[in-house]
C-alpha cells in the first residue's frame, strides 16, 4: 500500500539522473567496442533497454539491462546497466529487486561517482511502501534508515536535499504509530503503557508535529496516576514550547480542575530532554 502519496513527485529526480546516465554512456562509448563473442552486441541490447525505458515499458527495460550485465559483464556498459537496471524496477513497483540491485551496485561499486543515486533509489523504494499509521512500521524505519544514510553520505548532493525532506515527513509518520499506540492504551487506562509510547515521541520525535500532544497525553496520563510533579512538568515544558497551543490550553485546564498549575521539576526526564526552562 502507497499510503504516502508524496513519495511520486521525487520521481522526477531519480528520472532524470536515469536518463542523464543512459545518454551520457551513449555518448560517450565508442561503437566500435569489440566485445566478446555473444549471441547479441552489447550496444544492441542497451539500446533495446533503453528504447523500452524511453516508451515506458520499464519491466522490459530492466531485464534488457540485466541482460547487458549478463552477456558482457566486463564492459563499461554493464556498469550504467546495473543502475539503470535499478531505476527501471523502481520505476516498475518492484521495490524489492531495485533495492537489491541498487544494493548490488553499491557493493561492486562502493566509490563510483553515481553511487549516490543508487543509494537514493533504495530510498526511494522503502520511503514509497511505507503504509498508514495503523500498520507495522517496520517498512518506515528502513525508509528512514536509508534516507539519513544518503545525507550522512552525500551532505551536499541534491539527494541529501530530497532526502532531508522525506526524513521529516518520515519521521513525522514513526511519531504518528507511537501516538496511536499511546492513545490505544491511555483509552483503556493502561498508564504505564502509554507513558512509554508518549516518552517515545518525546524523546526521539520532539521536532515533529506530534510532540505538543504527546506532552499533553503525558499530563493527562501522569495526573491519572497521581504523579503531580510529573504531571506539572509536562504541561509547563509544553507551554513554553507551545505557548499557542491548543494542547497546551487543555493541558491547563486539567491542572486546573486538579487544583495545580503548571510548574517545572528540573529533574524530571521531561525537562532534561528539552533542556529546562529558561
């Protein structure tokens, strides 16, 4: 399931780079390259893939690169037919040969001038199978996992820039699982439980749109246990931090009913993570 529609717009990039790659090799081979005796020419076969990736036929494109690499492994053909293989799947939905190919490249390839692309294509194949918020996550966090390997790679590419913008957006989904899962067991008075998933985004998703909520199910799971300390230090770490927030004003409010008010602890965990106030 593609539930982030956002994942398509990048295809562009990936697309482009594809062709610059694909032409670029055209240009700059020779012709007259004898390669060794096989049953079809090492430019024919390329040309057949590339033919097919220009009409659209991206699965006849793919295995038309593979079939280069097969027939002339050693040829600098093979090397752009690897990737371009990669994109092709990727282009095709069939994320999980794209990313074993692009894998594949990166292993045979580590210090290539393209081995960024291949990078982002595996990326890109996790990031666009990642599902809703109610599913396992297991695909989202390879997403992201890959996604900060192309910046901590590749800082200063026009990858790493895509790529930055995509971590947010998965980041802000691996928050979006935690608040539901915390929001499941604070329905069902399972405190303990739902402190954990709300510390969770709290700690490790802080930046994204989740954590003014996540400090307010604290309050309200904190006061449910009568752990007032805890209770007024979330809701003041979340007003300083989100002054305007409605989160903040029904926090309030249920200090308010408790006969309390907001008010740091800075020992709690809560104040050491945002680093007190000031």
């Amino acid at each position: 399931m593609r539930a982030m529609q956002g994942a398509r717009p990048a295809a562009p990039i990936a697309l482009a780079a594809a062709f610059a790659l694909a032409l670029a090799l055209l240009a700059g081979c020779s012709a007259n390259e004898e390669p060794a005796y096989v049953e079809r020419s090492v430019e024919e076969l390329y040309n057949e893939a590339l033919d097919n990736l220009l009409d659209g036929n991206a699965e006849d494109a793919a295995a038309g690169f593979d079939e280069v690499e097969r027939q002339h492994p050693y040829s600098v053909w093979a090397t752009r037919a690897q990737l371009l293989s990669a994109f092709t799947y990727y282009q095709a939905n069939l994320y999980d040969q794209a990313i074993e190919r692009a894998n594949r490249f990166v292993e045979l390839h580590p210090g290539h001038s393209e081995a960024v692309y291949a990078y982002y294509l595996i990326a890109l194949s996790y990031y666009e199978q990642i599902s809703d918020v109610d599913r396992d996550q297991k695909m989202t966090a390879l997403a992201l996992q890959s996604l900060e390997e192309v910046v901590r790679r590749f800082p200063g590419s026009a990858y790493a820039r895509d790529a930055r913008l995509k971590v947010d957006l998965t980041r802000d989904h691996l928050a979006g699982k935690e608040m539901g899962v915390g929001r499941y067991y604070l329905r069902r008075a399972h405190y303990v439980a739902a402190i954990g998933r709300f510390r969770n985004v709290v700690e490790r998703y802080q930046t994204t749109s989740h954590a003014p909520e996540a400090l307010h199910r604290l309050t309200e799971a904190y006061l449910a246990l009568g752990l007032a300390d805890e209770a007024q230090t979330a809701a003041a770490v979340l007003g300083h931090n989100y002054p305007g927030s409605r989160w903040y004003e029904h926090s309030y409010a249920l200090l308010v009913d408790s006969g309390l008010e907001p008010e740091e602890d800075r020992e709690s965990w809560i104040s050491r993570v945002f680093g007190g106030l000031i």
